[in-house]
C-alpha cells in the first residue's frame, strides 16, 4: 500500500450539494475535506498479500469518524504491486 484515505474528500456524484450550501460550510473541516490516513490499517489488512479485498461497511474503517455522523465516508487508496522472491532455506 502507498496511500489511503478515509473520510468525505470531496463533493461528487454520492453528494450533491447546492453551490450556496457548499459557500456556507465550505470551510468547515468536518463538512468537506474531512479524511484521515489509515495507511497503517490498509497496511496490516493487505500489504504482502497476493490478494486483497476490503469491504465496505468496514468494522475497522467505521471505528475512524473524520467526518459529521451523518455524511457517508469512502475509501481512498493506492498500491504498486512487487514481485516477490522465494527463498528456500
């Protein structure tokens, strides 16, 4: 994994929002913008792994709450796969 993100990081097709709404809360963290890093999670959950599939709801990813209760929060992420080498001993 090389990043993830969770939280409400911007306003798209899941969140329609009236332009003089968006004027009004538009600076406040918790409205839009509100994310945080779960690199760490994601992290245990799927690097060194030849497969990796997180579904959502996440009981780990619902314990974050970035955002106001009632606004739904995704998942961000990014990874580069490696080849691995196997050793024998």
């Amino acid at each position: 994994m090389t990043s993830a993100r969770w939280g409400r990081m911007e306003a798209n097709r899941c969140l329609e929002i009236h332009p003089n709404v968006l004027a009004a809360l538009g600076h406040d963290p918790l409205f839009l913008g509100c994310s945080r890093d779960v690199l760490s999670l994601m992290d245990s959950k799927c690097s060194g792994r030849s497969e990796c599939e997180i579904d959502i709801p996440d009981p780990d990813l619902d314990q974050v709450k970035p955002c106001y209760q009632d606004l739904k929060s995704y998942l961000t992420a990014s990874y580069s796969c490696v080849k691995g080498t196997v050793f024998s001993i």
